[in-house]
C-alpha cells in the first residue's frame, strides 16, 4: 500500500507545484494563468522533460478537474441573464459558430486533409471559453456591463452547440460515418435539456430551498451541489454530450442560491485543487516537437482563421449597435479553451486527429487566449471608465 | 474515452450520493454523519449489494480523502495551545496509547491470534481519531474550554505516536521482522519531525506571510498550503511514517493564519467533495457477513476493551483534578477512528491481517465513536452552560 501511496502523492505533489509555479510567472506576465498550467504540462511531460508519464488515476483526475472548472463557470453565470440578453446572444453564438467551423473546415480540405479529421479541427474552433472569458472579464472589472452579459450568454450557447457538434464528432469517431437519426435525437433531447436546464432547473432548486436548509447535514447546500453535478455529469455523458455539460448546467441550476449559501468560494477552492490537473493533462499530450515547418504554418493559420472567424462571426449581429460593441463581442469571444481541447482530445485518443493537428488545436487555443486580455483591455476602455471599482471578491 | 468518462462519473455519483444520504440519516439520528458513510460503503459495496466494485482511480481518491480529512484537522489545531496543553496532554496521549496497545495485543494473543496479528490490532486501537473528537467537541460548543484542549492536544500526540506504531507495523508487515535499527531511525525522524513541525514551521509561514500575500496568483495561500499539503504528504510517506501525518502537519503549519487567509472553509470544501470516498472505500472492505460468532464476539470484546482501556489510560493522569475531568478526557479521548482504519488496511492489504480481524476492528471504530457523543454530551454539561453560545461557524 504505502509504494502506491508515495507514488500518488508524488505525482500530485509535482504536477500541482509545477503548474502552479509557470502559472503564478504567467500571471506576473499579464498572461492567463491556465496557459502557464498547460505550459507547464508540456514541460515536464512525457514529450520534452519527461518527468511525469500521467497515470490512469492522474486522467481520472483530470477530467474531475475539468468538470469542476465549468461546474464552477455555471455556477457564476445567472440564468436570469442569460434569458434576458438570450435573443442577442443566441444569434452572436450561432454566427460565432457557423464562421470558425467552415472556416476551419474548408482550410483543412484545402491542404489536403481528410473529412473526418477536418471535421474535428472545424469543431474545435467553434467553443468560446466560458472559464478564460469570464476570467478576463472579471479581471478587468466589467462583469456587470451589458456588452459583457452578452458575451458571457453568446459562450455559453456556443458551447453547448460546440457540446452537440463534439457529439456529432464523437458519433463520427464511432460509427465511422454520422448516424444521422441518432444526431436529430441528440440534438432534440440536447436543445430539449438545455431549455429544461436554463428555464425550469432552477425552479426546482428555489422550490425546494428551505428543506434544503433544514436538512440535518453539515453543509447540506454544497452536498446537494455537488450530488446534482456528478449526477448531470454521468447523465449528459451517458446520453451522447459530455460530462462537462451537465457539469455546467448543474451549476447554473443553483447560480441563483450561490451567494446565500456560498458556494461560489468553495467551487472555487475545490476547483483549485483539481484544475491545474486538467490543464497539466492537456500540456502533457502535446508534443511541442511537432511545432515547425509545415504543421507550424498551419497553427499559424489555423490561429489567424480562428481570430477573423470569431471576430467577424460574433461582431456581425452586433454592428447595428456600432463598430465598438461589434468588435468588444467579437474579440470577447475570441479565447477558446475546455470544449476546444476535449474536442481535440477525443479526436487524439480515437486516432482520428494526429498528433501533428493535436498541437494545431492546442496553439491556437493559446493563441487566442493570450491576445484575448490586451485586446478586452482596449475596447473595454469606455466600461471601465465607467464601472464604480467594487472589491474584488475573494 | 466517452466510455471511461461515463463510468467515471457514475461511480462517483453513486457513491458520493449513497454516503451523503446515510450520512444525513445518521445526522438525523445524532450520530455522527462519518458512520453512515462507512455504513454506506458497506450496504452497497461488493459484500452486501455488489453494486460498487471501487476501481484503482476510486482507491486513490479515497487516499486523496483521507489526506484532506487530516489536513483539514491539521487547519483547526493551533500549534501555540498544543505546547501550552503540552505536558499533560503528552502524559494522557502516552497513558492512552500503552493501555489500549497492551489490552488489545494481549487479548487476542490470549485467543490464539498470531502474534503479528495481534500487533496490528493492538496498533489499530491506539489512535483516538482527532477528526471524529474535534467533530463531536465543535458540536456541543464546548471547543474553546481546557478540557477540550487537552483531549484535542492529546489526540493529535496520539495520532503521532499510532503513526510510529504504524510505522512499525508497516515496517513488521514488508519484512517478516522488526528492524530494530530501522525503527530507532523512524522514531528519531518521527520525534524531530513532530518538534519541527509544531516549533518552526507556523514560524516559517508567520515569515514568509507578506510575500505570499504578495503573490501574483489567484487565491496564492490556498495554493500554497496545498503544494506543502502535498509535499509533506509525500515526504513523510517516503521517510515510512504515513501520508496522512503530513498533511495534518502542513494543516498545523497553517493553522495560525488560517482565519485571516480564510483556509478553513475552503479545505473543508474540499474536505466535503473528497473525505465521503475515503469513509466510503473503509466500509466497503468490511465484509459485514463475517460478523458473527466468534467473530462478533472477539469485536464485542475488543470494542469493550477499547472504550475501558483508553478511559482507564487516559483518566488517569487527569485524576489529580478530580473525576469529572478524568472521566471527561478519558470519554473524550475514545472514538477511534482514520488511523486505526488506516493500521487495519495496511494489514489488510499485506495479508497479515485476515477480513474477521479487519471486520473486528471496523466494528471496534464505529461501536467507539457511536458512544462518544451521548458520552460527551452528559460528561460537558458544566462547561456547556457556561459557554457562551456563539454563533457557529458555517
């Protein structure tokens, strides 16, 4: 027992110092931390240091941290405003997502790459990341502006079309081909949860919120939390999305209560623990090597393709307002992340995308995460001049 | 990896749900919530229902459990009353552990046990668990009087001294012997590590206090002390003392500035996600079955011989102030609870000890710990009309 137990404890113990340490440089840096913890899994991983070769525990691991960081996202998102900024930010989503997927699509075909694979790299670049974004947000102390409610509502809806268009992939991956009765399902019981989630979910939870308070448990809120998020979790990955969404969706359903019963700060410790695994994992698959001549010019223009698509996809429904919101939405919902790699890891543990189009996807996650916050500090001038500086929480 | 995911938050669904709810029901009970996690592990574990067969990634979760149970015991414990309480919470510790150890060693050699069994028995009813003592304490209100402080400095040295026996155990288990040299060398580290920990290292956070909140990190002490949690879980596993003694060292560390940095409600958080699979994974290795005849008669004894042996043991020391604080530290000092568990894994696990020996003990654990809490609350009546109610800590 105890050369299991040493060995476990190793491994977390250098994985959550590594990460944290290239994180903490990086936030020095003005750059998001979440890049320092991938950084930091290309580092000693496998591919270059080869410190750590990640255990099936360490990918346990991993993805309870992924389903944490978005349990926590939903968790900080209000229902309430994503129904009330819901017509906008639905059509900034849908032109967000039609762009980058053909963009990325038709680029791929165009030099020669196979359907299904292309597939995957054109999914890859429809997600905007919730978690960097409302990160970035927060950062720069404008959460509660208009423009930023609508870009926050516009990356969730895109993600949960990305979470359909991960299933059509994943489906691909399968069966060879798309079944496509079994997508029309998926994607009625997908638009059908989604509503239920959004709508009628956080119903229930004020319905019920007195007995939830006299329960006879220590910290009865967080345990029924945390029981509503694996269960979602199982639910949305048994029915074709992924764990993550449910995840997600379980957060929103108790978004409303979270301050009352303050679940927020403890989401967030919990997700301190497990996140930086995740992104550790994620740098740990990508193989930095691969990075030069030809696959290093297609990140470059995968990159730029994901920057334009998003940019002008978002900012389209948004230029009857102006240049100014149209290009806030649309470098606001530039960073991709979560959805972006787990589609590219599904893609990567199927042997569908190769390792070269695995380190495509991840660059341009980076890419576009690290000139998302200079750009937001630029065009969200106007708010921030505006927005009474309230303390930060904790 | 949909699959591997699927299955993966399905376990952790059914079981952290199966633990809360029994859990809740033995808070409704006035029992403590940890014996219906343990029960629940029990009921729906391979032995009774079958429904759960805990997986490699399931075990190490329950290992991550049992570390943030004693890092979280490690937050609540101030360093400064452990030296003050010192001297008579090490004679009660000392009186506490021979009594118990030579008791339970004796009785089952007296039945024909082995002898390596029966030191893993006696060893498993050393340690009072400080976790279930500091629960039941913070329930009556009674955590700020002397008395509690010397039962809570006395579980903690206890703890220390089970963790030497352990070692020694652990040590008679790879072996086939006890190397005596080798055990002089653990005991020398384990005492020096123990000063060390409880002199210098709070002094090394007071030191280094404003350049940690002077990091440029999210939420950089919760970082911080979890990279030490982690660290010093594997340093202490590496040096043959268990994981779990250093995590409750690096809780201790942080002990001090635990309020102002706002530790404890983050640990717990993490503490409510990870500590229902490590109770959980303790009762489903029970075979429950195995409880009866001569089995249940040697736990019915062992149980009685537990409860008289630390009373006797502890009571003593505390007889020059009288019977009632006797009789309340030795009551206090009763519940066994992770340690003793985690001797009887190690002996499970090595074969030394047999699944009646290990139900034997489990039985042992929860008969200690479901007695202490009418115990206490009959033996701190005086101090709890004097208390003060104060309002309790969420």
């Amino acid at each position: 027992m105890d050369q299991s137990q040493q060995f476990l404890a190793w491994e977390l113990f250098i994985i959550f110092l590594a990460a944290k340490l290239v994180g903490a440089l990086f936030e020095r840096l003005r750059l998001p931390a979440v890049l320092g913890e991938i950084l930091a899994g290309v580092l000693i991983g496998p591919y270059a240091l080869g410190w750590i070769h990640p255990s099936i525990t360490l990918e346990s691991i991993a993805e309870i941290g992924a389903i944490f960081v978005l349990f926590d996202a939903g968790l900080e998102t209000s229902p309430g405003d994503l129904i009330r900024v819901g017509r906008t930010a639905l059509l900034v989503a849908v032109a967000g997502v039609l762009v980058p997927f053909v963009l990325g699509f038709g680029y791929m075909k165009l030099i020669g790459d196979q359907t299904k694979e292309a597939i995957f790299v054109g999914a890859a670049m429809v997600a905007t990341s919730v978690g960097i974004t409302a990160r970035v947000l927060a950062d720069l102390n404008v959460l509660s502006s208009q423009l930023a409610k609508v870009i926050l509502g516009a990356a969730v809806f895109d993600d949960i079309l990305g979470m359909v268009i991960l299933a059509l992939v994943a489906g691909l991956a399968r069966s060879g081909g798309v079944d496509w009765l079994r997508l029309g399902i998926l994607l009625g019981e997908s638009i059908g949860f989604t509503l239920f989630m959004i709508l009628v979910a956080p119903r229930i939870v004020r319905r019920v919120q007195t007995r939830v308070e006299g329960l006879s448990l220590r910290d009865a809120p967080l345990s029924l939390a945390l029981v509503v998020c694996l269960l979602l979790s199982w639910l949305t990955a048994k029915i074709g999305m992924a764990a993550i969404i449910g995840a997600f969706f379980a957060g929103l359903m108790f978004a409303e209560f979270a301050p009352r019963w303050n679940l927020n700060p403890k989401a967030q410790a919990i997700n301190e623990f497990f996140a930086p695994f995740f992104f550790f994992s994620i740098g740990a698959k990508l193989d930095v090597k691969l990075l030069s001549g030809t696959v290093l010019e297609t990140a470059l223009v995968i990159s730029l393709l994901a920057i334009v698509s998003k940019v002008a996809g978002c900012g389209l429904p948004m230029m009857k307002e102006g240049w100014h919101p149209a290009l806030a939405v649309g470098f606001g919902m530039m960073p991709r992340g979560e959805v972006a790699l787990i589609v590219a890891l599904a893609g990567l543990s199927t042997a569908i995308v190769t390792q070269e189009t695995y380190a495509v996807v991840v660059f341009m996650t980076g890419i576009t995460t690290v000139l998302a916050p200079p750009a937001l500090r630029i065009l969200f001038r106007p708010e921030r001049q505006e927005a009474v500086r309230a303390p930060r929480m904790e």
